[in-house]
C-alpha cells in the first residue's frame, strides 16, 4: 500500500496520474471505500480523506475514520455465528450491518458430511465475497440488494490462508482506522504488535469491520496484547510513544 499524500473532498476527481501504477498490465483497476467511477474515465470521491493505492492490486480507495462500517467486496472480517440453516451460516458483521450468508461448505476442504459446526456466538475469520450485485465501490444493500455473502477459502486455490473458525482468545472492537493500519503492516505505522511479539507469543486476526481477535494462550497476555492496541488507537500514538506502551505492558507480566 502506498503511503496517501493526496487529501480529497466529495467530489473531487482523481488525477490519472494519481492512481496506482499496477505490476501487471491486465490487472483491472479496483476502486475501494470512497471513490466512485463515472463512465467513461472520471473517478471521483464520495468522502473527505486521504487517497491511497496499491499498485500490486492495482487498487484505489480512500482512508478514513468512519463511525460505521461498509462491506466491500474482499475484506477480511471478522463475522460472529448467529444462527445456522440448511446450506448457511447467519452471520453477524456489526450492529449497523445486514446480515451476511457464509456457505456451510465455504471451508477449506468442506463437503456434506465434514463442513464445521459452529454453533451460535462462534467467531469466524472470513473474507467478504464478490457478488453479482456488488460493485466498484462496495455491495448494493437495501431494498432489491444482493446479500453479503462470506467465503473461508480463495477461489483460486481452495485453500484458507489463514482463514476460518477463531477458536478461544478474546475480541476487542477498535476503529476503522486502526484496522486498516494494522492491516496495511508495517506501512501502517502501528509498531505495537510487533514489539510485544518479541517477548510474548500470541495470535491475533484483524477485521476490517472494527473488530481485533487475540489469543495470547492466557488471559493475562491476551489482556496485555488487545488492551495495547485499544490504547494505541484511542490515544493515536506515534512510534515512539507505542515503545512506552511496549516496554509498561511488558513490566507489568
């Protein structure tokens, strides 16, 4: 992801020169969160932010902070089981969000008599599915719109990547901001993981909806780990202030 340096208005079109400059040739451009395409080349945004690309995506969208969360099409999320039928899952995203259809045999390896049984109040980490109905710039929800459908696999290979059933640890809500720094890795500037991992193990899994999965193998690190980061995130930390942060949590254990 590259670093946004381009501050955008509803409105505002975005110059060619300004979206991203994609790897392969053939990748079709992909507009996230905040832009919109009017035929036959305008794109414009539709929020105040910060522009950002990827160019190994070929990939546009804009960065900020809302108070709600939107379903685009390949977000990893983090869903909770609310009920089960026939052939689905009845997932909930947020309280604010309709809710999503995951596939029993959208796992890896899935068939009839294997697919996992997730009773309700099960967390899943999952990605959010391209539909028919989807577009450019996010799901057609409301009257007439398509359902938010989830997959655990890539299509390409089958395979989960990562993704599936959570099982123990804890769930702690943070911004939209914050995840999709966490999610852009080192570029998103949140160094707070990565200095408690040098001394503590956990696993953590980070959904775009605001949500923040930890295991850290007992509650008292799994506290420390989710409790850092709603710190960071409340308090916008730097770098250096997040060291502090590091260097309390881990005098405290």
């Amino acid at each position: 992801m590259a670093t946004a340096t381009t501050i955008l208005l509803p409105g505002d079109q975005i110059p060619p020169e300004s979206l991203p400059k994609p790897t392969n040739a053939k990748k079709p451009l992909t507009l996230g969160p905040g832009l919109r395409h009017i035929p036959p080349n305008t794109i414009t945004a539709t929020i105040a932010g910060a522009l950002a690309t990827d160019n190994k995506k070929n990939a546009a969208w804009i960065e900020y902070n809302s108070g709600r969360y939107t379903p685009q099409p390949h977000d990893l999320i983090i869903a909770t089981v609310h009920a089960s039928a026939a052939e689905t899952f009845t997932c909930t995203l947020t309280p604010h969000t309709p809710p999503a259809l995951l596939p029993h045999l959208a796992f890896e390896g899935a068939t009839r008599k294997t697919r996992p049984i997730l009773p309700p109040g099960s967390l899943v980490y999952a990605r959010v599915s391209p539909s028919p109905s989807s577009t450019t710039s996010g799901y057609s929800l409301g009257a007439g719109g398509a359902p938010i459908e989830l997959t655990c696999v890539d299509p390409s290979t089958g395979k989960s990547d990562g993704l599936g059933p959570l099982k123990g640890g804890m769930v702690f809500p943070i911004s939209l901001g914050m995840s999709r720094r966490l999610l852009a890795g080192k570029k998103g500037g949140v160094i707070v993981l990565e200095g408690l991992a040098k001394k503590v193990g956990f696993e953590v899994a980070v959904g775009r909806n605001g949500v923040l999965w930890v295991d850290g193998g007992n509650v008292k690190t799994t506290l420390l780990v989710g409790r850092a980061v709603q710190e960071v995130d409340e308090k916008g930390m730097g770098e250096k202030e997040q060291l502090w942060v590091v260097e309390r949590g881990l005098r405290g254990l």
